[in-house]
C-alpha cells in the first residue's frame, strides 16, 4: 500500500514537469500587463537607464553600450 501511494505521488510530481506549456503562445500578452511593470514609466527609466550607463562607463548587463560622453 505505501508502495503504491509512493508510485502515485511520484507520477503526479512528475507530471508537473511536462514539455507542453500551460499559457499557449497567442495567450502570453494577456500576462504582460502593464500594471505588473516595475517602472511607473517606462520610456523614461528606459532614458535614465541609458544616462547612468553613460555617467558610469558601465557596459554589458543592461545590454547597453557607451562610454563617458553618452553618445553610444
């Protein structure tokens, strides 16, 4: 018996990891709200984003580039 409940526990775990994604393809921009964003404004983080990359010389984990005088 607690063999069985093992199996049956371990086949529903198991079927949790399955290849078929559960939001279809055309449903997935019902997830991408805009009240879920983290910024009130995007275009304008996205400019302040680019202003302390190029303040900072920093490169590569925002996917930006440039150098000190912010001309990319």
């Amino acid at each position: 018996m607690v063999r069985a409940l093992i199996l049956l526990c371990s086949a529903l775990l198991i079927s949790g990891c399955s290849v078929t994604p559960w939001v279809a393809p055309y449903e997935r921009h019902y997830l991408a709200d805009p009240i879920m964003g983290f910024e009130r404004d995007p275009v304008a983080a996205r400019y302040m984003n680019h202003v302390y990359e190029a303040r900072e010389s920093a490169r590569g984990a925002e996917g930006g580039s440039g150098g000190g005088c912010g001309c990319n």
